[in-house]
C-alpha cells in the first residue's frame, strides 16, 4: 500500500515536472535540463558506485561515449537508432572495462577509472586525426530544448525505477551482502564479479544516455567539450552529499547543489571556483554519510538504529569513506 | 523502512523544486531606460580562459570602457546612454555557456550580446542568438563552413575567415617565393593533433597540391608534447626549405627553442597560434626575424596603431597580432550599426549586413556576412609582426626571404 503511494506521488511530480516547459522561458527549461541531467547522472552513479562501494570517476568517458555517439552519426541514422546505438556502445565499452577492472580494489579502481576518461578522449582523438581527418562534429537535429528536457526526464524516471527493482531483486540481496562481507558472500555462492559487472553495465548504460540526450543542445562537439572531467566530479559530489546508496539520495544532493552552482555562477562568477571548493570542504566534514544519512540520524533516538538505517547502509558508509581516503 | 524514508525523501523531493520553481520566476521589473544592457558568457576559468583572456575579454573591457568615457553608445536620435556590462564564466564547458547565454536572453533581457570565445563555444550558442534574434559577431571561430552557418543563421558573422584562407595565402605567398627561385617546391609539415591543427593541415594539402608544391614530410603529434628533436630532425633531412609547424603557443615556443639548438634554419619558418603574442616578439629578440604565421598588422594603419597604444596603457598588455584588432573592430561595428539604427536587434542586423563601417581595420563592409578582408599571413620584421599574405592585398609587405640566420 505504502509503495502504491509513493509510486503514484513519484507520477505526479514526473508529471507536473514534464509539464513544466509549458510554463516556464528558455532559461527556466535550461535549468531544468541541467538539473535533470545531473540528477540521472548521480542516481546512475549512485546505482553502482553506492552500492558496491567502488568510486567510479569514469561517469565523463561513458557521458562522452554517448555525445560522440550522437554527432557521429546523426547525419546517417534516425534518431531513435542513434540512442541504441549509443548505449549498446556503452554497454560494450562497460562490459570490457567490468571484465578488465572489478577486481581491482578501493583506490586503484578509483584512479583506474579516472584515466579511462582521459584514454577514451585520447582514442577519440587519434581515431578522428589519423582516420578521418576531422577533429570537431557538427550536431544539426530538429530537436528544441523541451525535446532534450522531456527526454532526460523519461531517462530520470527509468533510472529511478531501474534502482527501486534493483533494491528489492535478487540483484540487490546479492550486493548487500557483497557489501556486508565479500567472503561470506562468496561462500554462500554469489557471483560477485557477475553481480558487480551487471550493475556496472546499467549505470553506464544510462551514463551514455544522459550524454546522448544532452549533445544536441551543443551543436558542436570535440573531445575536449564532451569529455570534461568536471562532470566526473559534480557527479560525485552530488551523489554523496544526497547520500548515494538511497533511491532518492542523489537527486536528494543533486538538486540542491545544482541550484546553488547555478546561483554562484550567476551572481558570484569571478568567486565560484573558491566558494565551490570550501563547499566541498564542508560537505566532506559535516555530511559525511549524506543528506538521507542526516535525515536518519535525526531520526534516530524514536527509532531503532538498524530498521531506520536499513541494510544497505554499510555500503554508504564504505563509499562515503573511500572517497575521504581517496 | 524504506517507505518512511521515501515519503520523506519525496517531501524534500517537492520542497526542492518548489525552491526551483521560485528561484526562476524572480520577475524582472520594467523602468526607464537609463543604460544600455550588454551581455557576455566568456571563459574566464578553465582550459578556454588562455585564449579567451588575450583575444577576447580584454577587448570587450576596452570597448566598454571607450564607449563609457566618451559618454556612452550614441543612439538615432543623437542622444547617449551608457552601457552596462553583464557578465559571466561559462568556466570552458560547453554546457555552461548555453545555459549563461539563455540566462542573458530570457532573465536578464540584455539588449546584446557579445560572443563566447572559440569555434565550439561560439557553434553552441548559435542556435540560441538565432532563436532570441540577437546578432551574433562571431571573432574567435575559425570555420570553413562560414557560408552555411550564414545561411542556417542569418544574423550570425564571421569574421576570422576559415582555415582554407590561410593556407591559400601562405600558399599563394610560397609559389611566388618558388617562381622567383628563392625557395624549392618541397615543404614539410607538422600539425597538433587538436581542432586548429587538424582544420588547418587538412585545408593545406589541397592548398599546397594546387600550388605545385610537394608535401615530403606531414606528421601530427599529441597536444602537449615538449621534444620536437626528432621532427625537426626528420625535417632537416627531407630536403624542403619551408618548414610549417600548425601549432599551439606552448608548442610555438618550444619548435623556436630547439630549432635554434639544432642550428634548423629552414628558408622559410611558419608557426602556429602563438607567434602573433606581443611575448612572442620579446621573448624571442632579433631571432623572432623573419618568422612567419597566421594574422598580421598594416604597420601604416595609423588607426589600429592608435587602438594598439590604448590596449597596451588600458588592459596592461599588448594585444595580440591576430584576433585582437578584429575583436575590437566587431565591437565598433556593433556600434556603429546602434548609432544608425537604434536597439531594434532586427534592424541592427540589417545594417551590420548591408552597411559599411569606420573601424580599427579601416574600412569595413561583411560580404554574406562574412569578413573577407583580412590579413591571413604575417612576419616579423624589425620587431614588427607585419601583414605579407595574400601577396596580391594592397599593403602587403614583401616578405623577407630566405629567413636570416639564427642569432
């Protein structure tokens, strides 16, 4: 009953929010596809990164997958095609770099993911140089801002749904006990490479789509415009301030944050980089464990500390401590 | 368990937007006019901030404050209203400057807006110029594709010309250096593998082809690399006497160093971006002699000597030698077509179309909204970064070949 309500609460504000356009001016739709954007981009990092624990900074190489994707080929196939395409090439893409790198551990694959950016944006550029001899792509699709903003919503509420079954599936049972005790999971006969990689796989998956959805708006891409490490790090930061192994927990911390980027840049534009900075100095030290993990310690003293914080805590904690160490 | 936090999480959830939805319905109150509003989203942070801080953002503050001491922009009607600057930082990332540019057009209704720096940045918010109907004077984009983006958006200019214009100067320059003997029909090449290089080797190959030239050495080597030995090496031993390295101002540097310590005096010498900085001529003394790259000044254009002087004692650098002077002189455009036609964006368009103008160039009317008058090579000459391509453009100077030995 309780899950009857949130779902049909959770389609009212989807829907208001698609009706939004409707209402608001170019910038207002500007907004929102930026903070829409991120709000996918750190639930999708949230799907894996606060389940497993394992700090992904690759979130840009597979955003930028799928804007490349897009201008590459938006000259020869319909749109809709472009986005599978766009995704299967994420999926592959992610399926190698699971295979190759999930058994490394805590920081290395932190760093590990880190180069796989800037390795990708290197490929991208030799392939454009030496094959075919151009460097920029010129993205020209009939698309309005509203067009982008409705897709990425669509994309916003399948990622949310994605996360809420993988919560309650097998899937999840799996990485919660993962992210209790490795051995003890291991030895009970869970998968855990295969439960790993499949997470992995859907959170980039996504990733690239938020990328694809979002390419047209610049008309113009080169590796150094799609590949921006900046939105590795917004995306992080975002996820662990809302608190990333909870279903609401990134778009918890991405809405909030994106306002205020969006409030600095906009009346503090010579100041941003320094306020930004002693930001995240403060969310490290004060929210540790998330804006949900506040709300729970809050709650705390009228409630058992173990039915409030649920099970899935540990691997918050683990991810929020990684990235203090990292 | 997860139900309560849900619901609670769902009511944040709703505040938030709510939060949103208020931040952005902030009205925007009418009153007298009593200045003139003009935008810019512009790197000022991030991997952009370079080129942008030399070739752009200096010249919009220059402008302002020219137009602000004279009493401000002059209107139809003779009367004067001063200008007032509002600006942002896209911080390099494309996403940013489409956001800051609608931010500008749709909250603070600014009555123009002045370009971001870069072809990419400048490709982005085209779409945007065209759908709020602001003219877009597009300096900093160099683009072979000017006559399609014209008619995609027609109140869009471009005014640095497109790659194929440079090499066909410098290739023009090169064939009647040959004809006259002084130099071989070989040259040998290296570009960065980055969009100014890529763009401009690709325009050269045909541009050299048609010439008559031979092209016996053309590798492209990774942004960022410090040691160019072992192509300039490569370059020595394949016989072509012009030597053009399309490069980035770190690498610019760099190839004039170690081509000095390798005694590698090619006839001719043509570097990247980078050559036309003011740096450039200092650093380098009598040995930037007879250097050659893209861009280039009329040392006789009393005009743009004078802006040249202002820049220097106002921003506290010299401009460069390239973009510099046609940045500021789209701005006097942008001016002049105000002070004949008022602040209708329509008709200001008209006129920076159709009309002619008195600015820091000279003389000045856009062709399909494009400049084609410009100066696509220059070379340093007595401490001057003097204009000699195309050859046949009047004013040109000769350029000095062969270039005199290292010193």
């Amino acid at each position: 009953m309780k899950t009857i309500i949130g779902f049909a609460v959770a389609a009212i504000a989807f829907g208001l929010l698609a009706l939004a356009p409707f209402y608001l001016d170019a910038y207002g739709i500007g907004l929102l596809i930026g903070m829409t954007g991120y709000v996918t981009l750190a639930s999708a990092w949230g799907l894996f990164s606060g389940r497993t624990g394992y700090v992904s900074l690759a979130t840009v190489a597979f955003f930028g997958i799928g804007a490349y994707a897009v201008a590459a080929l938006n000259e020869t196939l319909p749109y809709p095609v472009i986005l599978l395409v766009a995704a299967g090439i994420g999926l592959v893409v992610a399926l190698i770099v699971g295979l190759a790198t999930l058994r490394l551990a805590g920081v290395y694959f932190v760093i590990f993911t880190f180069g796989l950016a800037e390795l990708i944006r290197q490929l991208v550029t030799w392939f454009e140089t030496t094959v075919t001899g151009t460097l920029g792509r010129y993205i020209f699709l009939p698309l309005g801002p509203e067009h982008i903003y409705w897709q990425l919503l669509a994309l916003c509420a399948v990622t949310l749904l994605i996360t809420w079954w993988v919560d309650r599936s097998r899937l999840g049972m799996a990485l919660r006990v993962i992210a209790d005790d490795e051995v003890v999971a291991s030895h009970i006969g869970i998968d855990i490479a295969r439960t790993k990689i499949a997470l992995f796989v859907i959170s980039a998956v996504l990733i690239t789509l938020v990328g694809a959805i979002q390419a047209p708006r610049w008309t113009y891409v080169e590796p150094a415009i799609v590949f921006n490490p900046t939105v590795s790090f917004l995306t992080l930061i975002m996820a662990l301030l809302g608190g990333a192994a909870r279903l609401w927990g990134p778009a918890l911390g991405a809405i909030p944050l994106f306002i205020l980027f969006e409030w600095l840049s906009a009346n503090f534009p010579n100041h941003y980089s320094i306020l930004l900075g002693l930001l995240f100095i403060v969310i490290v030290f004060l929210l540790p464990r998330g804006v949900v993990g506040l709300l729970e310690r809050l709650r705390a003293p009228s409630a058992p500390l173990d039915q409030a914080a649920g099970t899935s805590a540990p691997a918050q904690g683990k991810a929020a401590s990684q990235e203090v160490r990292g | 368990m997860t139900t309560v936090t849900r619901r609670r999480a769902l009511r944040y959830f709703g505040v938030s937007v709510a939060i949103a939805a208020a931040s952005f319905a902030m009205p925007t109150s009418a009153q007298e006019r009593t200045s003139i509003r003009i935008g810019y989203a512009i790197s000022k942070t991030g991997p952009n901030s370079g080129g942008a801080g030399i070739t752009t953002l200096p010249n919009y503050q220059l402008w302002v404050k020219d137009v602000n001491d004279a009493g401000g922009l002059e209107l139809p009607d003779g009367s004067k209203l001063p200008i007032e600057v509002i600006e942002y930082d896209d911080r390099s990332s494309a996403e940013e400057v489409v956001r800051a540019v609608e931010r500008l057009a749709a909250q603070d209704k600014v009555d123009f807006i002045l370009p971001p720096w870069g072809t990419g940045f400048n490709l982005a918010v085209a779409p945007l110029f065209d759908r709020f109907g602001y003219p877009q004077l597009a300096v900093s984009a160099v683009t072979d594709k000017a006559p399609e983006f014209v008619q995609r958006w027609k109140k869009s200019y471009w005014l640095l010309g497109g790659g194929h214009d440079y090499t066909n100067a410098l290739a023009g320059l090169l064939s009647k250096a040959a004809e006259a003997g002084e130099i071989n029909k070989k040259v040998a090449m290296i570009s960065v593998a980055d969009g100014f290089g890529i763009d401009l080797v690709t325009a050269a190959r045909p541009s050299f082809q048609e010439a008559g030239f031979e092209i016996v050495y053309d590798v492209t080597y990774p942004a960022g690399t410090t040691d160019f030995t072992p192509m300039i090496n490569e370059a020595t031993g394949s016989g072509a006497d012009s030597f053009i390295a399309f490069s980035y101002p770190p690498e610019t540097f760099a190839i004039t160093q170690q081509a000095q310590v390798a005694k590698f005096n090619p006839k001719v010498l043509y570097l990247g971006v980078g050559t036309g900085f003011p740096a450039y001529g200092a650093n380098n003394g009598e040995n930037a002699e007879g250097i050659m790259s893209l861009g280039g000044i009329d040392p006789n254009n009393a005009e743009n000597a004078a802006y040249r002087k202002r820049h220097e004692e106002v921003v506290g650098q010299a401009p460069d030698l390239w973009g510099s002077v046609v940045t500021y002189n789209s701005l006097q455009m942008l001016q002049q077509a105000i002070q004949r036609r008022g602040l209708d964006k329509e008709a200001v368009a008209d006129e920076l179309s159709n009309g002619t103008f008195q600015t820091v160039l000279g003389e000045v009317k856009l062709e399909d909204n494009q400049l084609r008058k410009l100066w696509f090579g220059g070379q340093w000459q007595n401490g001057q970064f003097v204009a000699v391509a195309p050859v046949d453009r009047e004013g040109a100077a000769p350029a000095i070949l062969p270039k005199p030995e290292w010193k």
